[in-house]
C-alpha cells in the first residue's frame, strides 16, 4: 500500500467523522456553481434589460456579490470544519508519530486527505448542480416573472470558474491544516481526550446582561419603527446589541440557569435528571459559541428569505397604488374617449370585471388639492372603504403617500381650520378628521370637500386647465399583464404633446418583482447555504463528544442504565442542541418581522410562519436522522 492509498483509506475509515463535512463542502460548491450558472446564462441579462438596464446591473451585482459571500463564509466554515475534525484525531496523530512517521509525512498526509474531499465535493456539487440546472433555471424564471422562460444551456464558464475558485480554496485549506498540528508535543496528543474538564461556572452579572442587552436591542428597533426614526445608526446598534446579548445568553446565562437548576435537588434527584442536568451544563459551555454561531446565522437566513418574500409581494404595490390602471387626460386631448372606451373593451374581452372611477382636481392659490366627495367615494367604495359625508364648510384630510399617513396618524391634525384660497374665493373650512388609508395616490396636501363647495370654489376656472383622471379598480389585477401589454401597443405609456398619460399598476409591479426575485434569489441561496452550515456545526460538535459520550454512557450502564433511560437523556440532549439555537433564531427573526409588518400595510404573518415552517422542517427531519444513527451507534458501543 503506497502513501495515496493509505491517505484514501484514513479518508474511507473516517467517513461517519467526515460524511458532513464533504456534504457541506459540495452544498457549498453547488450554491456557488448556481450564482455562476445564473450570471453566465445568455439570456437572464437580455430579457432583464428589455424591462429595465437597472435590473440588469443589479442582477450581475448581487450574483457576483453573494459568490464572494458564499466563497467567503465557505472558506470560515471549511477551515473551522477541518480543524474540529483535527482535534477528533489527535490521539491518531500520536500514535502514527510514535510508530515512527515524521512531522513532514504527517502533514503530507493531512494535505493528501484534504485534497482528496476537496477534489470529490467539487466533483459532488458540480454534478449536483448540473443536474438540477435546468430546474433552477425554471424556478429562476418564475421567481423574475420571465415569460419566455431561461432555456437550458451548457455552462462550460460556470464550470471552469466553481472548479477553479474551489480548487483553490481546498488548497489553501489543506495548507493550513500543516499549521494547525504543528504545535503540541508527541505526549500531549496521545492523552489530549484523558484531560479532565473544569466544572463549568457563569456570572450572574453577566447572565444579567444578556437579558438587558437583548431587550435593549429589541427596544431600539421598535423605536425605530414606531417612532419612525430612520437612523441605520440605530438599528445598527439594535442588531449589535442582540448579537452581543445572544453570545452572552449562551455563554453565561444558560449555564447560570442549569447551574440554578442543580440545587433544586427535588428536581435534580429526579429518576435521570441528574445526569440529564450535569451534562446540559456541559455541553452548553462547550458548544456556547456553536449554539451562538448557529443562532446569528439562522436568523439572518430566516429573516432575509422573509423579508424578500414579502416585499415581493402585490400587496406592497397596492399599498402605494391601488388601481390596475390609471388614464390622465387633459382638456384638450382628442383622444380621450377613443382610450377609455379601448381600456374598457380590453378589460371586458380579458373577463376581467372593473369598476372605473373619475376625479378632476383643482388647485387652489394656497397650495392644496380639493377632490370632490362624489368622485372620492365612488373609489373608496370600489375599493372597499365606507363612503363620507360632509358639510358645505367641513374637509376631510386624505393621505396620498405612506409618509402622510402615517404622518396624521403619528401627530393628527396640523390645522383643525385650514383657510381656502382661490382668486375671490377665501373660507375658513373644518377639518373634521384625516383618513388613515390612501384612495387617491400621489397627489399633495389632498383634501375633501363637498360637491357644493368645489363647484363654487372653482365656479370661475378656466376649464382647459382641468385635467381628468381615470381610475380602474380591477380585481386579481396581477393576472393583467396580456392586457397592459396589448394596451400598450395602442396607447402610449406618455404623449408627446402631454395630452395625456397612462399608467399599467401589473408593470410596475413586474418590475419591482423582478427586483425583488433578484434579492430573493440571491438571500434565499446564500441563506441556504448558511443554514446548512449551522446544521453542519450541530453535526461537528456532536460528533466531536461522541468518544467521551460513549465512554461515559459504557460506565453508566454498567451500574444500570437501561436503553429506554439511555434513550431519553440522550434525546433530551439532542433536543437542545438541535432546537434551542433555532428557537432563539425564530424569535429574533419574529422580532424583525414585527417590525417589518408596522412598516407595510398588507400582512406579512404568512410568509414568515412560511419560512419559520419550512426551515422548522428541514430541522426536525435531519434530527429525527442524526437521532437515529447516534442511538443506534451507542447502542452498538454498549454491547462491545
């Protein structure tokens, strides 16, 4: 047997220690072969600028940005995963140095194993890649709301790029690995596993102030949101302060609170709380970084998967615009019957039913824009909002923009009597109240008055300076696209001589979906890619304790453990360490959605109880799995 072979072999022998790390490593090697098949394709750019150069621009950004991310947090994870593997094996390390094998053949050793893995996950995530190309390709697609589809292409630049960057990556990790084991004398690797652990200890200050850090980091982001202070500067220090709080929790507050625990001896004394307890403390000092890791990593995937699935979402282009289309036309535009008729008939050949709505805004000396009552309501109740009533010498306030609204609903009313001014005309109105949602969009310092008062307001207004608006509330407008499309082929988006305007509510929203699916695309994967490297830490870590955990449980069962006890403890702790950094993952990330949903005006509870489910899943499944084989691999230890 050559040294190749016997490299081979110590990989082949290891696999239980290795198989995580060679599937984390191709998951890795696919993600990125995905970002490259995406940035490569011929077609994604041309269909992307046909809609909008800046969603092309964006697009090519955002792809090469989360390569350098997923290259990046690969590379950490990689060299961390190598180094705890390093550790398991230190007593191997010694005895292979004992038997006469040199410090230089060692690390040749090392070097050639790593190569090996490396080699084979590049091969494994590739292929992997390759074969659900053409699946990526049609969610891809989907997700941007490209009609033509991306068709499946041979990505020979994807290839070559995931291979080369990769390769390099395993080199330079293989070279550290020489690093790493350099240091320790021969004694000291061959008793590294019979080192006793010091009794784990926390500070009650400093479990104090995980609580206070963690509170005081929600606090700053629910200032944020309800006092509308749009400072980066503190909900930068809202994050920090939750991150610092949560290395905290599980560093020293979880120990001081199993340590609290330990002296309630009714429970400690309690059939096998005894046991369960003295290891939790533990395991939890031992895997407090892990558990912390895990957390900060799966709630930024929970919470940026979320929060692109809901701003893409119609809701948010509702929100600002209400109505699938809107015609402006002017006095003199002779085509203003000839378009709302075609606009009409579109929508009536599409089976699309409609309810068509009308305004004509006029403006007064002292900057305000009155609406009649009649036109306001005959949209209000469209869109499903009571209909008001007025006094000749009452107004109604009506936000057109999410800053108004919430404006009004944070401070009220400015001016209970403002004064209307135009030519002649001067009156002190009331303003009885102010809206709290948008009818009309986008037109400034809105305001209702009575039929009766506009048309003596603008009794006197030149009439060819008086343009009509057109409104058109058209349910399941998401599905409008043929027919924005077929309009637009007819009606101008903007006349040249400014007789009028049209807008399609399905295009804007098309376009802020394929801005959006660029973000989800690109958080959603490298999200992925960080969940599974959590997974994966769990994954280390256990095994990691797996020598010391089969020694003790052989000693505990010699003195009557039986397998169902054996069973519960061991499930009790698997529990913890799989779910607790979850769970604190979830509440973080419920945070930031609490958040999100004070600042849009549609629900966003289903798309984060989406991502919670899915993600909740994906981790019960992999522990009910790693559940199974490690029972069954103590199971075996026991009786030998």
């Amino acid at each position: 047997m050559n040294f190749r072979q016997f490299a081979f072999n110590n990989v082949v022998r290891n696999k239980r220690t290795y198989i995580a790390h060679f599937l984390s490593s191709a998951f890795s090697v696919m993600i990125f072969f995905i970002y490259a098949l995406l940035l490569f394709h011929p077609d994604l750019q041309g269909q992307l600028v046909s809609n909008s150069s800046t969603m092309s621009m964006l697009a090519t950004m955002g792809m090469r940005v989360s390569q350098y991310i997923v290259f990046i947090f690969s590379f950490f994870f990689l060299l961390y995963s190598v180094s705890a593997f390093l550790k398991l094996r230190k007593m191997e390390f010694g005895i292979l140095l004992m038997l006469g094998m040199s410090r230089k053949q060692l690390h040749r050793l090392l070097f050639t194993e790593n190569i090996l893995i490396g080699f084979a996950s590049i091969l494994a995530g590739i292929g992997s890649g390759l074969i659900f190309s053409k699946l990526i390709l049609l969610v891809c697609a989907k997700i941007l709301a490209i009609d033509k589809g991306l068709p499946f292409y041979i990505p020979l630049n994807a290839i070559w790029l995931t291979a080369a960057a990769f390769a390099i990556m395993f080199v330079v990790i293989s070279l550290f690995t020489s690093v790493m084991v350099r240091r320790g004398e021969l004694v000291d690797l061959i008793k590294s596993a019979e080192k006793p652990k010091p009794e784990p200890k926390a500070s009650r200050l400093l479990a104090l102030l995980a609580v206070l850090l963690i509170a005081s980091g929600y606090a700053c982001v629910f200032v944020f949101v309800f006092r509308r202070v749009f400072n980066l500067i503190l909900l930068a220090a809202g994050v920090g302060l939750v991150i610092l709080g949560t290395y905290f929790l599980f560093t020293q507050l979880s120990v001081y609170v199993i340590r609290k625990l330990k002296k309630n001896q009714r429970l400690f004394f309690r059939r096998t709380n005894l046991l369960t307890l003295s290891e939790l403390a533990y395991r939890m000092k031992d895997n407090a970084v892990m558990f912390f890791m895990v957390s900060i990593i799966s709630a930024v995937a929970f919470t940026g998967i979320g929060t692109c699935l809901a701003i893409g979402a119609p809701g948010l282009a509702e929100m600002t615009n209400p109505y699938a289309f809107k015609y402006s036309s002017n006095p003199d535009n002779p085509f203003e019957t000839q378009h709302i008729k075609l606009i009409e008939q579109e929508l009536t050949k599409a089976h699309f039913p409609y309810q068509m709505g009308t305004t004509t805004p006029g403006y007064t000396d002292n900057g305000l824009t009155l609406i009649k009552l009649s036109d306001f309501n005959s949209l209000a109740t469209a869109l499903g909002h009571p209909a008001e009533k007025l006094g000749d010498q009452e107004m109604i306030i009506a936000p057109s923009t999410v800053t108004e609204l919430e404006d009004y609903k944070r401070n009220g009313i400015y001016e209970p009597e403002p004064e209307i001014i135009k030519e002649n005309y001067q009156k002190k109105f009331k303003a009885i109240k102010a809206l709290d949602y948008i009818v009309i969009p986008n037109i400034v310092n809105l305001r209702l008055v009575s039929d009766q008062a506009y048309s003596t307001i603008f009794a006197h207004q030149d009439k060819a300076l008086i343009t009509k608006n057109y409104f058109f509330v058209v349910k399941d407008w998401q599905h409008s696209r043929d027919v924005s499309a077929q309009l637009s082929k007819t009606i101008s988006k903007f006349d040249e001589r400014g007789n009028y305007s049209f807008t399609a509510l399905v295009d804007d929203w098309i376009s802020a979906r394929q801005l959006n699916g660029i973000l989800f695309i690109l958080s959603g994967l490298v999200g992925i890619v960080f969940f599974t490297f959590a997974a994966s830490f769990i994954y280390f870590r256990l095994y990691a304790d797996s020598e010391r955990d089969e020694q003790q449980y052989k000693m505990i069962a010699k003195v009557g453990l039986s397998r169902k006890e054996l069973r519960k403890t061991v499930t009790r702790q698997l529990i913890l360490m799989f779910f607790l950094p979850i769970l604190l993952a979830v509440v973080h990330s419920a945070v930031a959605f609490t958040a999100l949903q004070m600042l849009v005006y549609y629900s966003v509870l289903n798309y984060a109880l989406a991502v919670f489910a899915s993600f909740i899943a994906i981790q019960i499944v992999y522990f009910l799995i790693i559940r199974v084989r490690y029972l069954t691999h103590l199971y075996r230890k026991l009786i030998s």
